[in-house]
C-alpha cells in the first residue's frame, strides 16, 4: 500500500537526517492517522485513493505556505517548502493528460457532465484533475 511506502520513505529520510522531508513525511502520516480513526468509527479501511487525496490536500496547502513565504521576502523558508512539496510529489500518480480525458470521455456513451463527473470520481480518482475534467466536459456539452 502506499502508506507503507510512505512510512518507508520517512525512515529513509530519517537516515539522510533531512528533516524538512521527516516534517512533510509527518503531516500526512498524521493525517492519514486522523482520518483512519474516523473511517474506524464507521467500520471502514482506508484505500490507496484516500491516501492519495490527503497527500494531495497536503501538498495544496504547502504550495500556499510556499507562496506566503515568497511574497514576504522569506526565499530559504520557501526553497524548504518547495522541497516539501518535491517529496510528496513523488507518490502522487501521474496526471491524465486533457486529451487523455477526452478520449475518456468521447468513449462514454452518456456524455451528460453528472455521468462524466461520477465516472472520473469513480475511476479515475487521484489520477485527473476535476477542474480540467470539467472543462474538456463542457466541450462535449456543447455538441
């Protein structure tokens, strides 16, 4: 599973005594933590899509601490953030391209936007963005 590899990730990190990645190995593995404990309640486990989601929520609010540090002339506090972000990054899958989503969604054969977004909800989660979805979606609308 990918918490595996992220757990290994860290003790590796932990090795190479680099702590800005320890800090963001960290935040998701506490995250992950929080969210497990509330899925527990309902009787449920957590997938690879979930933990997914919470590196990719991590990895959205870094680029926002990034940004702050770089609009406020702090460059070394933001090249650490920047690097928080390269090693999260790396267990993220590989983005549909657009025209990879197109060919997705020319294949469907219910092209209404609901379907199309249940299907890349459903399917394809954590591996395309739903703000490019929708706008190849549109296209489709228009047709």
């Amino acid at each position: 599973m990918l918490i595996d590899d992220l757990k290994k990730a860290k003790v590796l990190a932990m090795k190479d005594r680099d702590q800005v990645a320890i800090g963001a190995f960290n935040v998701v593995l506490n995250k992950y933590l929080m969210f497990t404990i509330e899925l527990r309640k309902e009787n449920k486990e957590a997938s690879d899509a979930d933990t997914i989601s919470l590196i990719q929520k991590s990895i959205k609010e870094l680029i926002e601490e990034r940004d702050m540090y770089a609009s406020n002339a702090r460059p070394e506090q933001a090249k650490d953030v920047q690097h928080q972000i390269d090693v999260l990054d790396k267990f993220l899958p590989k983005m549909m391209s657009e025209e990879e989503v197109r060919n997705v969604i020319s294949a469907l054969p219910d092209k209404s936007m609901k379907n199309i977004m249940v299907v890349f909800k459903t399917q394809y989660a954590g591996k395309a963005d739903m703000s490019s979805v929708s706008k190849v979606a549109r296209e489709f609308q228009g047709k």
